[in-house]
C-alpha cells in the first residue's frame, strides 16, 4: 500500500508541475505581441510604446511582431530586428552601458547615502542624549 501511495503522489506531483509550466508558458500571441510591444518605443509618437501608439507605423510594427512570432522567432531576435532597424532608441528602458549604466545605478546610491545620512544623525542624536 504505501508503495502504491508514493507512485500515485509522484505521478500526481509530476502531472500538476506539468500543467502548471505549461499554463504558464503557454501566453497566446495577443499577450506576446503585447509584451514585445510594450518594450519598444514607437518612432514617431513622443513617449508612447508601440503597444499604447495608435499611429500607423506603430500598428505595422505590431504587425511585423505577430508575424515573426508565428514564423517562430523569439522575442529576444524580434527585439534584435528591431534595434537593427531603429537603433538602441526604441527601447523602452536602455540597457545598463555606457552613460545609462550611471543611471541605473544613481537610484540605487541616492537610496545607500540616503540611508547613511539618516543612520549617522540618529547615532549623533543618541550620543547628544548621552551626555
């Protein structure tokens, strides 16, 4: 019995995880075009995505999306494709190089000497109360 019990679990166990992964990697294409969209920025709107512009390259660039998804590309060479043709620009958020590394981590150290200042007057506030 408690042999047939662990097979049924381990089956059980490895069917749910099965169903789970595959739920979660299965997003339909609208959901795919619109995270890749949503990821570029569209050239001729000022501050709008491709998935928010309603300008006519925006929805062409939609469109070539859906279809490079259906031929199989993944979304890393959709976005390459896309940098290829309008430059590192269109993204939405640049990667950390070069001078946009500095901004990546400038709200990180605001946040670290903002903690420090904070840490070094409360100390300098209890020494005060000390004495």
């Amino acid at each position: 019995m408690n042999r047939f019990f662990r097979k049924t679990l381990g089956t059980w166990l490895f069917l749910s995880l099965t169903l789970i992964a595959f739920h979660v990697d299965a997003d339909t294409l609208e959901d795919q075009v619109a995270d890749i969209s949503g990821e570029l920025m569209c050239p001729v709107c000022e501050g709008q995505s491709v998935a928010e512009s309603n300008a006519q390259l925006a929805r062409d660039m939609r469109a070539i999306i859906k279809t490079k998804l259906l031929e199989g590309n993944t979304k890393e060479e959709i976005i390459d494709y896309f940098i290829s043709s309008y430059g590192e620009t269109i993204l939405a958020s640049p990667p950390p190089k070069g001078f946009s590394s500095i901004l990546w981590l400038l709200p990180i150290l605001s946040v670290l000497i903002g903690a420090a200042i904070i840490l070094r007057t409360i100390h300098a506030y209890r020494v005060e109360e000390k004495e």
